[in-house]
C-alpha cells in the first residue's frame, strides 16, 4: 500500500484499526476501504477473518447502501455476517467522510463470534429451566418444624377466617390440600395441624379418613 496515495483521513485510521484488532485479538478483523475504486477499496487490513487481501473490492453491503443513500448513509453497526468457511460474525461498517462530508471510505469491524456462540448453547443446555405452571415450587427447609409450619401455614394463608369462626368444612378442605401435599407422610404431622386448628388429633384422623373416603371414590368414578 502506498500511503502518500491514501487520504489523509483514512491514513490516519490505520493505526486505529491496528489498536482495536490488538484490543480483541485474534478474533477480530478490522478493514480500511478507499471508496475512491471500489473494485480495489481494501486498503489496509488488521488481522483476517475473512482471507482477504489489500485490493479486495468493496462488499455487496456497502455499495447497495451507498448506492441508495449517499453521503446521507448512516453507520451499520452490530449486524450478523457469514464467511465462506463457515464462522459467524458480528460486523459494524462506519462511514468516513471528507471535510466536505462526502464518504470517502469505511472502517469495518469484524468479530468472529462461532465459538462463543458454541459455547453460549452449551450453557443454555444446561441452564435451562422447566418454567411448566404445574410444576410445584421447591423449598428447601432446614428442619422438619420449619417444613411443616411453611406448608401448613402456606395452605392457611388462603383463609382469612381465624381458626374460631372456621366451619368443619373449612377445616376439612385444609386438611385435604395438607394432605395432597403429602403433610401427613411426615411424623407429627397430625398432632402439628390438629394445634393448628384448634381441635383434638382424632379428629384429623376423622378429615382424613373423610378426605381419603371421597378421594377413593371420585378415582372409581
């Protein structure tokens, strides 16, 4: 490249492109085109993502954007591109202009992104979640007084009744949503709730062969 043949202002960029392909390594591409002969625009090159030479023309992009717009074209930043061989690419095209404010020529960015992209699915593999609604939230309880007293009293937060005013057929609704909870699977469960509810531990037991009674039925049903 004969730099006295360069404009000053792309001249100038050189060491720019240089900076910003040491700042992200091997993975980056950074380009200087010279619009003046677009069939030969690629004047500088730092680093090479994409095996081209100096005195590569211009990119189908560029040309369709100055074509279309002029000097009125706005920088292309952030945009997904595909080399020959395969690797993806996040590419930013900057627009330089004279003191006049025609395009004169571009900086282009390229930053091979195929193999954080591998890596972000790998992650993705195995942070992902089963979001499904009927799934039950887990807790995760230090002992077995905090378990039962945060599932007791998670099912007696929809009542808004004190324990005195509770029908039977509250207490008996309580007890059959403890009881697909799987509350009385665990030992002092009944005697926990009967305190809870204000009555004796053999009437539990009564809801619960009540509870159990109609569940058998409605499964024969």
């Amino acid at each position: 490249m004969n730099i006295e043949k360069v404009h000053p202002i792309l001249a100038a960029l050189i060491p720019v492109a240089e900076g910003i392909k040491e700042n992200f390594g091997n993975s980056c591409e950074v380009v200087i085109h010279d619009l003046q002969k677009p069939e030969t625009s690629l004047i500088y090159l730092a680093g090479n993502l994409t095996g081209r030479k100096p005195g590569a023309p211009i990119t189908n992009l560029v040309l369709e954007t100055i074509k279309q717009k002029g000097s009125a074209a706005s920088n292309i930043i952030g945009y997904e591109t595909t080399t020959k061989e395969g690797k993806t690419l996040k590419s930013s095209t900057i627009f330089i202009k004279d003191q006049l404010g025609a395009i004169i020529g571009c900086l282009c960015i390229n930053f091979d992104m195929t193999s954080m992209l591998t890596c972000m699915e790998v992650l993705e593999s195995f942070t992902k979640i089963n979001k499904a609604d009927n799934v039950t939230k887990e807790e995760f309880f230090r002992d077995v007084n905090e378990a039962m007293e945060e599932i007791v009293h998670g099912v007696l937060k929809d009542y808004h009744k004190p324990k005195t005013l509770m029908e039977k057929e509250d207490k008996v609704n309580i007890v059959e949503k403890l009881e697909d909870k799987g509350v009385f699977l665990v030992k002092g469960a009944v005697d926990y709730v009967a305190s809870i509810l204000g009555v004796s531990r053999y009437t539990i037991y009564n809801y619960l062969d009540e509870v159990r009674a109609n569940s058998s039925i409605n499964k024969i049903s």
